[in-house]
C-alpha cells in the first residue's frame, strides 16, 4: 500500500507548486531568437531613388496593445483612450538610408516606444511626417532628411477613428484631424426609456449581415463622441481650425491645393449598415474652412444592392 500511495503523494505535491508561479514565462533562448527573429522591413523610396525609408514592423503585439480596451460599434473596432482604430499594425523603428552610398542613418527624437503609421513623403520629399500611437493619444511626427530629428508638430491629439490620418498641404503646411478637446461623454448607459422601434416600408431588399453595429441609443451616443473631429491645418508650428467639428469619413485636398472636398456623416445613423453606409453630405469648402457648395446628400445605403 505505501508503494502505491507514495508516488500519488509526490504527484500531488507537484500539481500544488506548478500552480504557484502566475506570471508569463520566457522559453529558452534559442527559441525566442526564433520567434523573435525581425522580419523584413518595409521600404519607402522618393521619386528620385535617392533616399530609402526602412519601416522596421514587429508580428507581435505587446501584451500591454493587447490589453488595451475595445469598443466595437458602427462596424468599427475602436480604442477609447486614443480615438483611433484598435490593433492597428504599426512600425516599431524608421531608419534612413542613402541608396546610392548605402550608407545607414538613425533618426534623433524618435518616441521611446515607438509605434508609427501612415508614413508620407512631403511634396518636394525633403522631409516626411508619421503618426504615432500610444496608449493614450496619436501624434503627428514630421522628419527633415537633412536634420534627420522627428519632432511632434501637433498640439491636440489625432482623431483617426475613420481614418484619412493627414495629408500634405505643401512643404510646409498638413491638414489633419483631431480630437475635440475638452468634450465629455454626457450620455450614460442606463434603463431604456422605451424600445428600439425600426420602420419597415414593405418593400423586399437584399440584406447583408454585419457585424459590431449600433444596437441602442447608448452606441449612438458612443459613435457620435468618437468619431466627431475637428479638422485642422498646422504650418509646422501652429494649429488653425478649418470649419467646424463634425463627423468627417473622409477629406481629401484639390489640385492646387486651396479647396477641400468634405464627406461628412449625418445623423439618423443606422442600425442595419456599418458607418460607410449612414446618411453622408458631399461638400467643397476651401482650405481656410468656408462652405463652397454642397455637392450631395445621400441616404443610408440600407436596401441598397
């Protein structure tokens, strides 16, 4: 009987302390060089195949991204502490590199932990500007070729829940879109007030199904104060509004550069569509934020083919 008993009792002695350590465990080296080999970065070349951006990316999300919250409303995966899109994929170092020397620089005043995005050369590509994404908000980085120093050109915190990050006005002017600084959430989740009533014209239309949309009110409220912006234009040095907050899906610049063609969200916003398909208005306005002309106001596209 003790030859039996005696190795049950060594078995479980080891169940009880292999319980004992909770914290995330490191494999063995060899392994982890494996794992965490580099993969290959992605490059931007200007026009001229003169300099060479090397975009070096990680597969792996740190726990710390991997913790952080999610709202999923309007079809859309949102990070609230930073009005931007959830595990988004990002860069985790920017070099610069000579093509015809093969020469390699570094890059002064990079962010410590760096998460960089939506690299664009400037219209002469003497310089290029990046965001980049923490924890709490999404900054703007501009980088000259000759100083090879990033340094952050924004005062209030981007707003790229919908995208449309920035885009260069010339070598010395961007225009993005930001936060608006100071507004609360007003609205609370509660007990509704009475139920969710949808109309049904009688008509029979195809409809996709989708995933994450507004489901009550609360989302409504929820959608509306992350995805309202402010569109700016900053000089490198100072920001100046362009018109006034609203829900932009997208902005993009003329030709020459002094009108701006708006899409901008309207409400009701729907509960069968995502935010690419809610009632939306078309305008131009120019670059200092006047109203031109309205081009279209369309309806949700729910029903559509």
């Amino acid at each position: 009987m003790k030859r039996i008993l005696f190795p049950c009792f060594l078995f479980l002695i080891f169940l009880v302390n292999a319980q004992d350590n909770f914290k995330y465990q490191t494999p063995h080296k060899d392994i982890l060089d494996l794992v965490l080999a580099k993969p290959t970065p992605f490059v931007s070349t200007d026009d001229k195949a003169e300099w060479m951006l090397l975009l070096e990316r990680s597969d792996f999300p740190t726990i710390e991204e991997l913790s952080q919250p999610e709202l999923r409303i309007a079809g859309l995966r949102i990070n609230p502490n930073n009005f931007g899109p959830s595990r988004a994929g990002s860069s985790v170092n920017i070099q610069i590199k000579n093509v015809k020397s093969g020469q390699l620089f570094s890059i002064e005043g990079l962010p410590e932990k760096l998460r960089a995005s939506a690299v664009q050369w400037s219209p002469d590509q003497k310089s290029f500007a990046f965001t980049n994404t923490t924890n709490s908000n999404i900054d703007l980085y501009v980088v000259g070729l000759s100083t090879r120093k990033a340094r952050k050109i924004n005062t209030t915190p981007l707003n790229t829940v919908l995208g449309g990050s920035y885009q260069w006005v010339n070598n010395n002017l961007i225009v993005y879109k930001t936060i608006i600084p100071n507004k609360a959430l007003t609205v609370k989740q509660g007990a509704p007030t009475g139920p969710i009533v949808q109309e049904n014209l009688g008509k029979s239309a195809a409809s996709r199904t989708y995933q994450d949309l507004i489901k009550n009110p609360f989302d409504e409220a929820l959608f509306e104060y992350y995805a309202t912006a402010q569109l700016v234009k900053n000089d490198l040095n100072k920001e100046t509004p362009i018109g006034q907050p609203a829900i932009y899906r997208s902005f993009s610049l003329s030709p020459d550069k002094n009108y701006i063609l708006t899409t901008t969200i309207d409400k009701p916003f729907s509960y069968l569509v995502p935010a690419n398909g809610f009632p939306h208005t078309v305008a131009v306005i120019s670059i200092n934020g006047e109203l031109m002309k309205t081009i279209a106001k369309n309806p949700s596209s729910e029903g559509q083919p």
